[in-house]
C-alpha cells in the first residue's frame, strides 16, 4: 500500500476537481458504489457490484460512469468484463482537504 505525504497546508486548496468528486458522491447510489469498492481493496467486476448492492445493471453502469468522471474510481476492460476500483489518491486528497482546518 502506498502511503501518501501529507500536502503542506499552502497546497491544501479545492479545485473543480474536488468540487465535481464531492458533487458525484452526494447520491446514496453512488456512495455505496464508492463505499462498496473501498472496502473491497481490490479490482471489483461490476457484476459483482451490482449483486452486493442489488442496483439495476444500467443504473449501476450510470453511476460508476459518474463516479469514474469524477475521478473517484478507475476502470479496466478485460474481454467482456469491466472492473472497477477506487482511486485511493483522489480519496485521500478529500480527506486531506475535509481536515485540514480541524
């Protein structure tokens, strides 16, 4: 696992990025999806997604679409299958952002 520097508090400052990210994971759905794969710690098929949170294929296929824009999870297309995972660098800068002034 790679641990990440803490960003000096000068460089700690939200952008578009954070703001569509924060945007994409103000929807239950997507949350979950988001929750789902962090707790996975691993590439997750989207089938397998979809079994666990009992989301509808194309509704499940919208929301990771959303989430991968925004820059939470990356994909990866291997014949038939897509799978899925979080962008743990994205998520850390978030946390990072969220308790900087704490």
């Amino acid at each position: 696992m790679k641990i990440l520097k803490p960003l000096p508090l000068a460089r700690l400052e939200a952008n578009q990025a954070h703001a569509e990210a924060f945007k994409a994971l103000a929807h239950l759905t997507r949350l979950q999806v988001f929750f789902f794969l962090v707790r996975a710690r691993r590439e997750v098929p989207a089938g397998e997604i979809q079994e666990a949170l009992e989301v509808p294929g194309p509704t499940l296929s919208h929301h990771l679409d959303l989430l991968r824009r925004a820059g939470l999870v990356q994909s990866r297309k291997e014949e038939r299958y897509v799978y899925y995972s979080v962008r743990r660098e994205m998520a850390s800068e978030l946390v990072r952002l969220l308790t900087a002034c704490c």
